[in-house]
C-alpha cells in the first residue's frame, strides 16, 4: 500500500479538512503547525551524514514547511530517538548543527529516548503575524510559476554519495551537490517577500519531494492546467532534465502568483504559467494528469 | 550515559531557557507546545496492545503534557513510522484509536513514513487564553499538594499484561489496571479547574514518570521540601507503595496550589504541603535529596 492511499484513508478517518498542504494552518490561533520525520535507512544514512549535518537538515526540513506556508517561522521542537550506542558526542553535534540552522527560530523542547536505529521527529510553528498564508489549492488561471532557486542539486548530491560510498564526508561538504543534499538552506527570504506583499491568495510548497511532485499537488489541488518550459528551470547543467524535475529534496520553493505581485520581489524565475483545463502539467506543451510512478523515492530509487 | 545527563547536554548547547516544563510556553503566541514519542519496544510491545489502544494513548499522553501546563489543549500533529507489513488495517484502527482520545482536540497533520519497528511522535498544541499557566519551579511554602486520581493502576496493568502474555487483550481491557496502562485518561477538568481560577502561580505536572519523580522535580525545580503523608495518595489497596509511588504512566496530575483556591475544584485529594527547606520530598517525614535509582523505566524493569 503506499503512501497517498494511507493518507488517504486517515483523512477519512479523522474527516479534517487542515491536512492537505505542508503546513495546517490554525487560523484562531495565528499559527501554522508541521511535523516532518528523519528516520534511518529511509531517508538518511548514518555513514553518509555527520551528526552535525543531520541536526541541521532536521531543522531545515521542516523551517521549509512553515516557509512554504508563508508563515515567520519562530518555533522548533525536536523528539530525538537513539540506540544506546550513541552517546554524548552524537547529541552535542546534533543539537550544534541544529542551533545553527535554526538561526533566530527558538529550539523550545521535544524529547529523547532509547531505539534501535535513529528516529528524528521536529514539529516547527510559524506566526501568519503580518503574512499572507499559502494554499495549495490557490492557484489561478493566468498566475505565474516561480521557483526560488536550482533544482536537482540534491538528488545528484545523493546519487555522488552512493557512488562513492567510500567518499570522506568532510570531503563532501566541499561539492556543491553534496553540500545541497546534506544541508539544504530553507527560502526564508523568497517566502518572506511573497507573504508580506501577496495582497491575493497564491499556492506555494516546497519541493522536498521533488519539483514535478510540487506542480502537480498545485494542479490538482487548485484544478487548473500548469504549464512548464523546462529550459526556464534553473538548474546545473551537469544534472539530467529527469533529475531535474524528479529529484527531491532540494528544499526550493516554488509558488503560483499574480503576475502583479512579481515586481515587489527580488529573486525569483518564472518558468511557467497556470492556465484553465484538465488538473495536471504540461512540460513543453506534452501534458501528464499523473507523475506517481516517477516519484522520488529517496534509496528506493 | 543516562536521559538526564543528556538533556542537560542539549540544554547547554541551545542555551534554551524553554526546556524544562512538559510543555514549552510560547508567551508571544499564546500558545504551549509539547512532543512525545512512543517507540515500540521501548514504550510498548506490540503484542501487547491493539493498534486502536495505541492511537488513543498516543494522544492522551501528549494531551496529559497540555493539561499539565494548565493550558487548553486544541490541535495535535501525529508523525506515525511504520514497517511495510502493517498495513491500511492498522492506520485505520490506530487513527479511529487517536479520534476518539482526541475529543474535540482537532488532529491536523503529521507524517507518514516507513521504518522496521513502530515509531510514534505526536505534538500537541494548547492555547493559555483564559487560564494561568503552570511551571514546575512555582510550588512555594505553604501550598498544598494536590493529586487528581489513583496513583500506581498503570504500572500494576503493566505487570499483570507481562506476567500473562498470552492474556487475550480483549479479555484484558475489562481488567481496570490493563485498562489503566493501555488507555489513560487526560485530566482535563482538573487542570481546567485549576488554570481558570488560579489568580496566584502554581506548579502543576503529569505523573508519566511516576508520582515520587514528579514531586521531586517539583521540588528542585521550586527548592523547596515537598512533605508527603503517603497514607494520603489514592491508590487501590492491591497495590504496594512503591508502585504506588515509583510505577509510572498513570497520566494524573499533581499540583502545587496555595490553599485558598482549593474551595474552587471539585474533585482532589490533598497528598501533603509544601515547606522551606532543602530541596526534595519527605515521604512520611522520612527525607530523600533524590531518587533517580528508583524511576520508572518501562521494559527494563
């Protein structure tokens, strides 16, 4: 069973209308609300990061989501779960890279307790104070699509990791695809920009599970046709168009505006555009209602 | 390396002022945060509890956290971890299990990941509108000290499902103890009670870890002597004093409160007071400065 139909069958279960975006955003109480999870041999693998490098991805996982709510993240709780075996030095380094990715955002509590293999799970809260937040369902014929930065770094990174699983990880860190895999930057700036200055509702996600993944929650959620040129997404030219387009976790976001709204903001690339038609994506005019099985998958792939 | 040891490692390396309480209190928002795990083989066996037992534990106990603050408790998130065995029965079954714990606390997202063994996180959010909020380090001479139920069920269910692992668990939630440790309840009226018509501080806590650690943090947290009649704690006559004071995960509340607001609550028993002094409990005037050898620690009993 994966996982869209598992969800599937908890939202009816709860029946809750909040699930559904990156975020739940809590209107009543001026917040947004996400919890992400880090478990071993899923979506990381301990030769292949530093305990610093995982506390510092754990925190930018999930400032990304508040981030493509739109919201100021402000809030961190972190439950930490470990097998007896990792000690002192593991919980410092962690809590080192954590502190430094959560810059000004309050690490405020969470837990610890005993496992067999890692198991990380943050919660981060986010104030809509003075910010417009995002839907995914917001999208709107003739919005434009933007996207906040380079696509497909991480997944390469990932792929360079594998290959060479022998590779020194304080190497590493000095490519730039290895760089983006392991510590992604959340797009707090492009958010901020978008959120203060949105006088209508606009859709914006991240793309942890990849950049075709993204569009195509928007598409749907919002019902409309999004159309892509894909020479317009910025990405190295070492990376392959797929990886592009299917890698995850690069962390970027990507965001379906007024066209209007464009000119308040200072760094962003349009690469496509929402029109009216059947929900799904039209790469280069060819259209896809579906992209499932192309899914990012983390070493599933 | 101990729990203890570690966290005060994580303290001193965030430099948070926050960690301490069971719910962080985010004064800006108007809002506490808690996060709480349940691993499975270190807080439960699978064997030994129904997947629909293990939804509603899994929120009473983050609920319990907000009750202890003193706050309203509204939104939960639930990141659920699972092996590729279990399947659409058991997220059913779980999340029916988490609705009903849940009451009108709405559930309004998390994750869904794979993993060998079961790992739950969830966080709970309440709001302080209308309600004082608790900390541990407000119990001051002359409050009473005050316990919403029976102490000593959850861990004595506990024994009894381990000595008869082949106890069918249909048979056994009609065992009140079995019911005790599988589906606690969260005191929300008696935290409510307390938190409305509180005009002074006081300190209020669950008694997860056992009743004997809750007084105790208490009382170092607040450095004062906290003195206990234990012929006082509510227990069933089955059931010995040490478990009655060291068995852990009954979810009541213990509270610290000046006397005059006790005409206010309905339903409380007053265990013992708090006095100047060095900071610990005296069990029958008997003084322990610490009890750390004899905590609760599920499993590794």
């Amino acid at each position: 069973m994966d996982e869209k139909s598992l969800i599937h069958i908890i939202k009816s279960t709860l029946k809750s209308s909040y699930i559904g975006d990156d975020c739940a955003y809590l209107q009543d109480l001026g917040i947004v609300i996400t919890q992400d999870s880090l478990v071993e041999d899923v979506h990381f693998k301990r030769d292949l990061i530093t305990p610093y490098q995982l506390g510092y991805k754990t925190v930018m996982v999930n400032i990304s989501d508040v981030c493509a709510s739109g919201a100021k993240p402000m809030y961190l709780t972190i439950s930490l779960s470990l097998s007896n075996c990792l000690n002192e030095s593991f919980v410092k380094h962690f809590y080192e890279g954590a502190k430094t990715a959560a810059q000004d955002v309050k690490i405020v509590g969470g837990d610890l307790t005993g496992s067999d293999k890692i198991y990380i799970s943050a919660t981060a809260i986010g104030t809509d104070k003075g910010r417009k937040i995002s839907s995914r369902s917001n999208a709107k014929p003739g919005y434009k699509i933007i996207v906040s930065g380079e696509h497909g770094s991480s997944a390469y990174g990932l792929k360079l990791l594998l290959d060479k699983s022998n590779l020194c990880r304080k190497e590493g860190i000095n490519n730039e695809f290895i760089k983006a895999h392991l510590m992604p930057a959340a797009q707090r700036e492009f958010s901020q920009q978008i959120a203060e200055n949105a006088s209508e509702d606009y859709a914006m996600m991240d793309t942890s599970d990849g950049l075709a993944d993204a569009l195509m929650q928007i598409a749907q959620a919002s019902d409309v046709t999004i159309s892509i040129d894909t020479s317009k997404i910025p990405h190295n030219p070492l990376i392959c168009m797929d990886t592009v387009l299917y890698g995850g976790e690069d962390y970027q976001l990507v965001a379906a505006v007024p066209e209007h709204l464009l000119k308040k903001l200072d760094n962003y690339m349009i690469i496509g555009h929402v029109k009216e038609g059947q929900s799904g994506i039209e790469f280069d005019n060819i259209f896809y209602s579906d992209i499932d099985s192309k899914l990012y998958n983390h070493f599933k792939e």
